[in-house]
C-alpha cells in the first residue's frame, strides 16, 4: 500500500503561475519567480472551492524570488528603463549605495585554499550564485565553449563558519578587488565581465592576437573552446550583458 505524506494535490497551469506573480509583485510588493506564483495560486484556488470557518489561515510557501526570472516570460511585458511613474518614485526618495560586506579577517588558510584554487585550473571563475554579472561571464564563455572551474562563494556549501566570507576576503587581498566574477586564466588576475567582454571585441578590432587580448591569453595556455576555433563565434559579447545596463550598447535590442 502506497503511503501519501499529502491529503491532496491541485494543478496550476503555467499562465496562471505567471500571472499570480504578476500580480503579487503588482499589488503586495513581493517578488517571486513562476513556481512561488504557481504554489499561490492554488493556495488561491483551494481557498475558492472550499467553505473554511472564518479565521482560517492558509500557509503558501514562496520558495524563491524572482530574480533569475528576469529574462523568463514572467518579466516579457517589462520594458528595459524606467517609465515616467518609476522614475518620480525612485527620485522620491532618498538613496544611498549599500555600504560593503563586513568581511572578517584574512586568514593564511583561507589565502592557500583561494591560491591552490587558481593553481589548479587554467580558467578560474570566482563567482555569486544571483550575480547577473556573473552569468554574463559563464554565458560568454559558454558560447565559446572553454572550459571553466566556478566557485560561487556565496553558496550553502560554503556556509558553515562563515568560510564563503572567510575566502572573499582573502581574494579581495590578492586581487584588490571586491566586486564578482573574478576571472583568472592560467593563474592571472583577468578581471570581470565586462573586462572579458572588452579583451574579447579588443582582439575582434585589432590585426594582431596579442596576449592582452583574450583570444590570445587563452590560446597561450593551450585553450581553443569548441571545434578548436571557439566555436566560430562571431557575436557581440555584450549581448550577455544585463539589458538593463546603461552602458550596454545593445540594452534595445
């Protein structure tokens, strides 16, 4: 005999899952992604079919937010800038950058884990999970098929006493830099995303494969991704950029 742990089980369709989400970050300010509006709206829905006592409470569990849904069809009708109404609202008010990540101490063991981490591979990314300047990176070389190891140092894996934290400051030491991904070829310090995106079109627009450029950076380590040509990739590597980015020249397109 088949022993359930649930009394019942509802079905919601995708369009009703993204349209509860909608209206959720709409009209009560939260932000989920399409499985967090699909559990409302059958929350939503058991409410409607049954005739509870007054004062019943219902417990609907979102389990995660919308940020990684951004370029789903959940955010399609969104337009990349501001409208007129969002821009009185924000310069409404008052802002100020977040203040740093108070991050602990350098300690020796964490600086020879963070360098026998880069030792050990050809391409180092060191990355955070929800970082949308992160994906661009993974995206980008992803598309020219190289290879990578990634570290995303804000994940539960490195939770426990607090070594994630532990680990980001002794990066932030070697490379002066606090700010993600961090890219590291053959043991160099590359920098982030949009710098890759930069050496990338600076090898495209010049005659020469010098080692500045990131074509010839990975070519010197013996790195030639896809089809051992990169994968003939013949794009714009902005196009992995955040579309939200001001300075992305191909935000509209």
């Amino acid at each position: 005999k088949v022993k359930h742990t649930f009394d019942n089980l509802l079905h919601v369709g995708g369009n009703d899952a993204i349209q509860t989400a909608k209206d959720l970050a709409a009209r009560e300010g939260i932000l989920t992604g399409t499985s967090g509006g699909g559990v409302l709206s059958a929350a939503i829905k058991l409410v409607e079919d049954n005739d509870f006592p007054d004062g019943t409470s219902i417990l609907a569990i979102l389990a995660d937010t919308g940020e990684r849904y951004l370029s789903t069809p959940l955010f399609e009708d969104i337009p990349i800038d501001m409208t007129e109404e969002e821009k009185e609202l924000a310069a409404s008010t008052p802002s100020c950058p977040p203040p740093p990540p108070g991050l602990p101490e350098v300690f020796p063991f964490a600086t020879i884990w963070v360098q026998n981490e880069i030792d050990s591979y050809k391409v180092v990314i060191f990355s955070l999970e929800y970082c949308e300047f992160c994906w661009t990176l993974t995206g980008f070389l992803d598309a020219l098929g190289v290879a990578y190891h990634k570290i995303d140092i804000d994940s539960f894996e490195y939770a426990k006493d607090d070594l994630g934290n532990k680990y980001r400051s002794a990066l932030s030491q070697l490379t002066d830099c606090k700010t993600f991904p961090q890219f590291f070829i053959n043991g160099k310090f590359v920098g982030g995303a949009v710098d890759a995106c930069m050496m990338w079109k600076k090898k495209e627009e010049s005659s020469k494969s010098d080692g500045n450029a990131l074509r010839g950076m990975l070519q010197k380590v013996g790195i030639k991704g896809g089809n051992g040509n990169f994968n003939d990739y013949q794009g714009d590597p902005f196009e992995f950029l955040p579309k939200w980015m001001t300075q992305n020249p191909l935000r509209t397109k």
